[in-house]
C-alpha cells in the first residue's frame, strides 16, 4: 500500500518549525531583558559612585573654609535620583574623615577618605596635606 497523501506532513514540519522560532525567539527576548537589568544596574552604581564622590568634594569645601567643622552627620542632599549621605570625623589631632556615601536607585556606593591635616592658624590659611591621601572604597 502506497500513501500519496502528504499534506498532513507538511502540517506537522511547519508546526515544528513555528515552535523551534518561537522558542529561540523567546530566549532572544529574555538574553535582551537580562541585558537591560545589568545595564541599568550598572548606570545606578555608576551615578552612586559619583554621588558619593561629590559628597567627598563638598566636605573638602567645607573643611577648606572652616577647618573646626563640627564632626558627625551632615544634612542629607537629595539629588533627582537619589541622595548623599556624608559623615565627618576625627582621628585625634592628626586629621579628618569624610564617609560619603551616594544612593541611587537600589545601589549604594560608599567613599572613605582620610586626610591628614595640618592646621596653621595665621588667619584663614590651611594646608591640607593631599600627599598622604587614602581613598578605599
């Protein structure tokens, strides 16, 4: 007996290809939305990163302009994204420490910086010895 009647088999090879299309369609579309998440992962902590940085620059302002500043806590300052955190504080009679740290989204960056300063008190001069400076983060 001879079967000369395919078209069934047609069906089942474009039923097969259809599937294997979408399947591969589906781990394309999941590869690009793991690709998203680490993208913007990385641009939260890129932007936390340099929130926390800019902390560091604003405590350095303020010890540049007055070197007592009083340590603990600073306001916080919120950005469109996120915010800054800044600490400041003492090691005894040998310098500061400024502890920035920039929030953005869900990451964190924080920046410990320890400045060894020597105060000279002939009117509003400073010398903030930069040579020394340990950044660890």
């Amino acid at each position: 007996m001879v079967i000369t009647n395919r078209r069934g088999a047609v069906l089942v090879v474009v039923m097969i290809s259809v599937s294997v299309l979408l399947l591969l369609g589906g781990v394309f579309l999941h590869c690009a939305l793991i690709e998203f998440t680490i993208a913007s992962n990385h641009q939260e902590n890129t932007m936390a990163y340099y929130a926390a940085e800019a902390g560091v620059e604003l405590a350095y302002a303020l010890l540049y302009k007055d070197p007592s500043f009083p340590s603990g806590n600073l306001e916080l300052i919120f950005l469109e994204d996120g915010f800054i955190e800044i600490v400041l504080g003492e090691i005894e009679g040998s310098g500061r420490v400024i502890v920035s740290s920039g929030y953005v989204g869900k990451a964190k960056e924080t920046l410990t910086v320890v400045i060894p300063i020597d105060f000279t008190k002939n009117g509003s001069e400073v010398d903030l010895n930069l040579d020394n400076l340990d950044l660890s983060f």
